[in-house]
C-alpha cells in the first residue's frame, strides 16, 4: 500500500513522547473536532441517533425472513457440497461460513436458536481437522437449524428445541474433548520415540 | 457531554455478507451518516481504504482469503498506510478472550460482538470519535493503547440454551 497524497484533515496531528523502546503517540483529536457536537444529554448518548437507526432497522425487518430462508438454503447447500467430497478431499470452508453467518445474524433476524445452533456447528467446524469431523453430528446441526426456520421457532419457549440444543452442545463437546484427547496422546508417542 | 454527528465523517463498511452490509448501512444512514462507502471483502477494503480515506473502518473479522485481522494489520503499517491511525471497528460472531486478545493484538480499535444492536455500535463510533485511546509504537506492535479492559467473559453464555434449561439434564 502507497501513500497517495491525503487530504491533511484526515491524518492526524500528534504529539509523542518516548518511553525505552516505546513510543506513546496522542492523537490530537482530530475526529473530535471533526464531528464532536454538544449534547444536551449528560449522559452523551445520542437517543435520537439510536432511535432512528432502530427505526430504519425496522424498516429493514419486513426482508428477515426472506434473508433468513436464503442464509438456510446456504447452509444446505455447503453441507451437500461438503458431504459429496470424499475423505481427504473434504473442504469445509464454504459451510463454516455459511454456519458462522447464521449465527451472527440469525437473532438479528429473529432466530435466536437457530443463532445458537449454527454457531455450536461453527465451533465443530473451527476446532476438528476436516477427515476427524462427525459428518453425523454436522447433519444433525444442520436439519436443526432447517427445523427452526421450517416451524418459525423463534424463542427459548419451546423446550423440545431446547433440549435439542442442549443435547447437541454436549455432543460438540465430547468430540472436541476427545479430540484434543487423542491428539495429546499422539503428541506423547511421537515424542517418546 | 458531546455525540457525534456521523453526517460530518465518511465510514468504510466491509463485509462479505450483503445482508450484514444492509443492515449496518442502514443503522448508519440513521445515525445520519451520508458517506458510507461498502466493500466485500478485505483486498476490496483495503483498496477503498486507500482511494476514499475514510475515517472510520467497521469490518468483518471472517471473511474470505484476506480477513478482518489481516486487513488491520495492513492498515496499522505506519510507514506505507495513508491512515495507520484510522480507528477500526471490529464486528464479530466471536465472543472468545483468545479472539479478544488476537483482535487487539492486531490494533483493532474496538469490538462489537454480533448480534449487533443500534446501541452497541452507536456506542463504539462514540468511544472512537470522542475518546480515542493513544497510540503505542514499540518494535513488535503499532496501534492503539492495549492497556484496555477486555470484558470477553460478558458475552458469555448470553442468551443461550442453557439459560432456558429446565429439568434434570439442566
């Protein structure tokens, strides 16, 4: 990356000072001066701003469930793709994403379970080596999170979708202990010899 | 006490999921802001962070072959970047402390953990505009003050499953 000729207001003025082998640079506040306007507000938060942001959110709202619906087929869709590699071929990029996705943005759109789920799915993804993954367990995640958005679960009120939440946190979580189990058992051999 | 008026500074948006772009275009656009510049991934970010300077970065940390992380870590190079002192501001679906640490590590400024809220994010332009932290420079890191209360544990367990458990495998 070059420098191209900035306009000065946006690289700020500073004043450094040198500790040892630190330096401490205060900005001069440039964005303040920039943007900062008095509020009458003591506590400095902008309601008005917020208020009006949650509104445009809402205005927003009426798209969710179309949003979420493509965000599911996303999903299917990685884990068909995933599922019709064979072992040692296997790439999960394309449905980490599509679960990391869902679990950032599915309570936004209104399915807080379905949130949890996919990020439960994420955390299967992120910490198994591709050949060790349960493709069974990814399965289940995935018809879950079809599930919810199928029967519009959208709160902790049902206790059958909460228990199977539950069920399959627990199940990530052997795997992941036994896992990292067997790699530290890998890891004595092949230092023992 | 002062706000921030976000019609007066220009903000570069970049996530690779459309749907997370809306939306964050459209809580800015109601914090007034007129200039919201978006890009789709980091190559793409970093490009328009050289072209239109923009004075706040918001970014994705997962995005594809060239992340939130390491689109930070170029921006922070005080020698080649146009802006190495631009505040970033960090959105995430990672709660972790190890992911907390390696972001500031990184020289992100601040962190909004997903799901975001008007709020929230309102809340972290606020803190960068108005109370941006000094900048280090040693041998190994460039960015800001890392002496900063990292509240990982917060996010912890909010709104999940186990809140809601009743019976005996609860």
């Amino acid at each position: 990356m070059t420098r191209p000729n900035a306009p000065e207001s946006n690289v700020p003025n500073t004043i450094e000072q040198d500790f040892g082998g630190t330096r401490l640079i205060h900005l001069s506040g440039t964005l303040r001066a920039k943007a900062a306007v008095r509020n009458s507000d003591a506590s400095g938060v902008d309601d008005l701003s917020i208020a009006a942001a949650e509104s445009a959110m809402k205005d927003l709202s009426g798209d969710f469930q179309n949003w979420m619906g493509d965000e599911v087929n996303r999903l299917v869709a990685a884990f068909d793709e995933y599922r019709s590699n064979g072992p040692g071929k296997r790439d999960i990029s394309n449905l980490f994403r599509a679960a990391h996705d869902i679990r950032g943005q599915a309570s936004a759109f209104g399915y807080p379970l379905a949130a949890e789920i996919a990020g439960s799915l994420a955390k299967l993804l992120d910490k198994i080596e591709p050949d060790y993954l349960p493709v069974q367990l990814i399965t289940h995640h995935v018809d879950a999170v079809r599930a919810v958005y199928r029967s519009q679960i959208r709160d902790y009120a049902n206790p059958i979708a909460v228990q199977i939440i539950h069920n399959l946190n627990k199940a990530i979580d052997r795997v992941v202990e036994a896992r990292a189990k067997a790699l530290a058992e890998e890891q004595k051999i092949a230092l023992g010899r | 006490m002062f706000r921030v008026d976000c019609s007066r500074l220009r903000f570069l948006v970049i996530d690779d999921n459309g749907y997370m772009r809306r939306i964050i275009r459209s809580l800015m656009h109601g914090f007034g802001a007129r200039e919201v510049i978006e890009a789709e991934d980091g190559a793409a970010g970093l490009e328009a962070f050289a072209t239109h300077l923009p004075d706040v970065v918001i970014t994705d940390w997962s995005m594809p072959v060239f992340d939130g992380i390491e689109l930070t870590k170029m921006i922070r190079q005080p020698d080649t970047s146009p802006n190495p002192f631009v505040p970033i501001i960090m959105i995430t679906g990672y709660a972790e402390r190890s992911r907390v640490f390696e972001a500031r590590d990184a020289g992100v400024s601040e962190m909004l953990v997903k799901p975001i809220s008007a709020k929230g994010l309102y809340m972290r332009i606020a803190k960068v505009v108005l109370n941006p932290r000094p900048f280090i420079r040693t041998e190994n890191y460039f960015g800001p003050d890392r002496r900063h209360l990292v509240k990982a544990e917060a996010y912890r367990g909010r709104g999940t499953a186990s809140n809601f458990l009743k019976g005996p495998l609860a």
